[in-house]
C-alpha cells in the first residue's frame, strides 16, 4: 500500500544550484539588507507580474498589512471578514482598530457585499476584505461603498498572487493590496510580503514606514516598524517567480483533476469559477453540504492514510480564544461553511496520482 505522507502544501523550491548561483555575489557585495540589488530587481518584476504600477516588499505579508494599516492612520472601526487566516483580524486588532465582522457568500466566500453599509458607521474608517482562496470579491460594489462613504480599502490578497479579472492585475484595485511570500503560499521568498497599489504617492510613505519610519532625508515622520525583506530572500523570490507561471498550471490541471474524480458524489461544492478571473488555484477547498460530520469523518480517513488535509479556516476567527469578545457576532454562512469545509493537498509537486489516491479515499467512504 502505497503511504506516503502527503501534506496540504508544500513549498515550491528553486533549483539548489540557482539559488546557490543567486546569492554568490552577496559574499561580496556585502549588501546583505535595505533596499539591497536583489531586493530592487524583485521589486521591479513583482510589479510586472501582478500588472500593477508599484509594489513595496516586506519580510512578511503580516507586517506589510500592518503597515497600510497604520501608515493610513484608520481609526475606530474596520469592516472585515472572520472567514480568514487570523492574521488579517490580529493587524487590524493590533492597530488599535476594532474589526466589525461582515458575513460571507456562499458563492466564492469573499465578504457579502450586500451586507456592508448596514454595519457601517460614523467611526468606520475602512473595509479590509479577503480574496478568499484566490476568489475575487465584488471589487466594483467595494469601489462604489468606498467612494460613497470616504473608506480606505485594503484588501488581503494573501491568496490572490496573478489572479487578474479582465486581464488586470487584482491589486489595480482598492487603496492598496497586501500579498504574502510564505512558503506554503503560490508565489514565496521563504517568508516575505509586498503592498501592491497604483497611487505612487504612497510608494515613499510604505518605504519609510517598513524601515522604521525613516524617510529618504533621514528624518522620521511617523512612528514605522521593521519590516524590511533581506537579500536572500529576494534571491529565492527572483528564482521562485520564474517558476511560478508553470507552477499554476500545474496546480490548475491538479484542481481540474480533483474536480473531475470528485464531482459524481454528491454533497460535495467546489467553488464556483468566477467570470473573466484568471485564477492561480491556490487551494482546493470542498464543502461537505450534508453535514460537518461527513467533513471530520473524511478529514480522520485521510489522516489514516498519511494525507493531511486542513480545515481551513475553521474555527472562525471570532470563535477563536483570543477574540471571545466577538463570539456572539451572528454569522451564519461563514459559519456554515467553517464547519464544512476541508482543504485538500495542493501544490505544485503534487502527482496526478496521489490526487486520484486521495479521491478514490474520499469515494470508497
Ligand atoms: C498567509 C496569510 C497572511 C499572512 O501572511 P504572512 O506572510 O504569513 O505574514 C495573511 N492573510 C491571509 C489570508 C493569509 O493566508
């Protein structure tokens, strides 16, 4: 029996030996941080991918949240969404910033859009959304409350790394988009992150703030963090985004695949394609519409059998311990999907396979 261990994710990894090539010449250079060579190159070809005028890398995609955040000054409330990483409540949270849940849909799980102005207020200062999954949310309705009521819009794209609606780039809207570098994501420098925006007004004022606030003079205008990306990180960036246009067609023949091997039960959804989105299929998210037993049952199967698949995101963030104070926020479709979904293994290196492994499991059930 074939039991290798399969895992939601995995990193995708440069060749050893053009990584090794990439960082030779910082045993010379010596420029090992700030703004180094290598960081300027993949600021510039970050940019080009995601079709967008201006991007600011970061050591995190957490930090660089942070960062728009802060450096915009929000304050009083935040409408977001408890259908995330808890990352996105935690930046808002930990900014002073109270976070007023806003339901999900039951489409794409990106924030219900029909749902926003009826919690905004006079203390509500932005509308930081989700591109859940590598699933757009409704940009255009967003744009339109935005406008309407003077909000700042940041969205999380943490997921959304060359999605594009329309031919383009999904941070060419809001005020600005954070993406991350994590390993486990579509695009990573190891650890990393970028704000993303077409305004080259704020391109000095998120560099200074990533870098303790310290601006090109060398005066310090606002009270800024450090969240700068070093030299080997962006050398893996500049190897790993040649990679990553295949590593998404790679990942779309997997999804195809689960789809195709999975779509005679019934009881399962798959996320439905969005029209004119070119997508980066990131994750492989089912939901189990009977109930989240049959989501737990399959989750324990699988583990039997060395696959590791993840409830993500379950619990919901306002049902998490650090945010009891939001537990009684009534959310019923984030609520409903977070008890029914499971992500299944996805990426790059994943063999077709071990895909009709993992669903001959979940048929045989
Ligand atoms: C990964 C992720 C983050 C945080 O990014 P890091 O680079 O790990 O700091 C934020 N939001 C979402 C939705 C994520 O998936």
């Amino acid at each position: 029996m074939n039991n290798k261990r399969i895992n939601v994710t995995s990193p995708s990894l440069a060749d050893y030996n053009e990584y090794i090539d990439e960082i030779k010449d910082l045993w010379d250079s010596k420029w090992l941080t700030n703004n180094g060579i290598k960081h300027q190159k993949l600021e510039k070809e970050i940019s080009d991918f995601l079709k967008v005028d201006n991007s600011v890398l970061f050591n995190n995609g957490h930090l660089a949240l942070e960062t728009a955040i802060q450096s915009f000054g929000l304050t009083g409330e935040v409408i977001t969404t408890p259908f995330t990483f808890v990352s996105t409540t935690n930046a808002i949270v930990r900014s002073g910033l109270k976070p007023v849940f806003c339901d999900i849909n039951k489409k794409d799980y990106t924030i219900d859009v029909n749902l926003i102005e009826s919690l905004i207020t006079e203390k509500t200062s932005a509308i930081i959304p989700v591109h859940v999954y590598g699933n757009i949310c409704d940009v255009q309705k967003i744009e339109e409350l935005a406008a309407k009521y003077n909000l700042k819009v940041i969205y999380d794209s943490a997921h959304a790394f060359g999605v594009e609606i329309n031919g383009r780039g999904i941070s060419c809207f809001g005020d600005v988009s954070m993406f991350s570098f994590h390993s486990t994501k579509v695009f990573n420098t190891i650890e990393g992150g970028a704000l993303a925006f077409n305004n080259s007004g704020l391109y000095e004022q998120f560099n200074s703030f990533k870098n303790f606030g310290i601006c090109k003079d060398g005066s310090v205008k606002s009270i800024g963090t450090n969240g700068k990306m070093n030299e080997f990180q962006a050398a893996m960036g500049l190897c790993n985004l040649k990679r990553v246009a295949n590593d998404i067609e790679k990942r779309r023949v997997l999804v195809n695949q689960y789809k195709d091997n999975l779509s005679s039960i019934g009881g399962i959804t798959f996320v439905s394609e969005q029209e004119g989105v070119k997508h980066n299929y990131s994750y492989m998210p089912i939901v189990f519409e009977d109930s989240n037993k049959s989501r737990d049952k399959i989750a324990n199967i699988l583990e039997d059998n060395n696959i590791f698949a993840r409830k993500y995101f379950y619990p919901l963030i306002n049902n998490m311990e650090c945010y009891t104070n939001f537990k009684d926020v009534d959310l019923p479709v984030a609520t409903y999907i977070a008890d029914r979904v499971l992500t299944l293994p996805l990426y790059s290196d994943l063999e077709i396979d071990d895909v009709n492994r993992i669903c001959d499991i979940i048929l045989s059930k």
